[in-house]
C-alpha cells in the first residue's frame, strides 16, 4: 500500500464531507427562501441590538440557517443557529 494514497483518501473523503455541507447549507436556505444578502442583514441587526447589551467579539460570531427534527417527528424544519462570543457585559444605560 502507498503511503501516501493513505492520506489522500482521507483529504477526499473530508473534501467529500465539506462540499456536502454546503450544499445542504444552500439548500436549506433556498428553502426557507433567505438569501445570502438576507442573512448579512439580519446578522447586523442582531449585533446592533446585541451591542447593547453586551460587548461580543463580531469576527467570532456564527448565524447560519441550519436544519433540525421537528417537534413532532414528521420531518425537519429550518433553524436560526446563532453563536455569539460575548467579551462583557454593558451596564445599563452605557454607550458602546
């Protein structure tokens, strides 16, 4: 056995693994009809009223449309994942 094919067996399969991720991603958000320009602003307006209340590290913040199971079982449904990296808290009433 190569060495070496060892390894790219595996880049393949994680290639494999990548482009189907995404694919799913595109998919769901072609479902759920939001648009890439529609996820930028949403993603803005949620660190604009975040920003409020807490400092959040923004080149760490994650939202994405993902899919999961539904409630009741009959097939998945699509869900805001939002993770967002909070520096501190602000107190009430400070400007940021």
């Amino acid at each position: 056995m190569d060495f070496f094919s060892f390894f790219k067996k595996k880049e393949s399969e994680a290639s494999k693994d990548v482009a189907k991720d995404r694919l799913k991603l595109v998919l769901v958000h072609d479902r759920v009809n939001c648009s890439s320009q529609v996820l930028e602003m949403l993603k803005i307006d949620i660190i604009k009223v975040i920003s409020n209340y807490m400092e959040i590290d923004e080149e760490e913040l994650d939202i994405q449309i993902t899919q999961t199971q539904s409630e009741d079982n009959t097939g998945t449904v699509p869900v805001l994942y939002a993770n967002i990296p909070i520096k501190s808290m602000r107190k009430v009433g400070q400007e940021h």
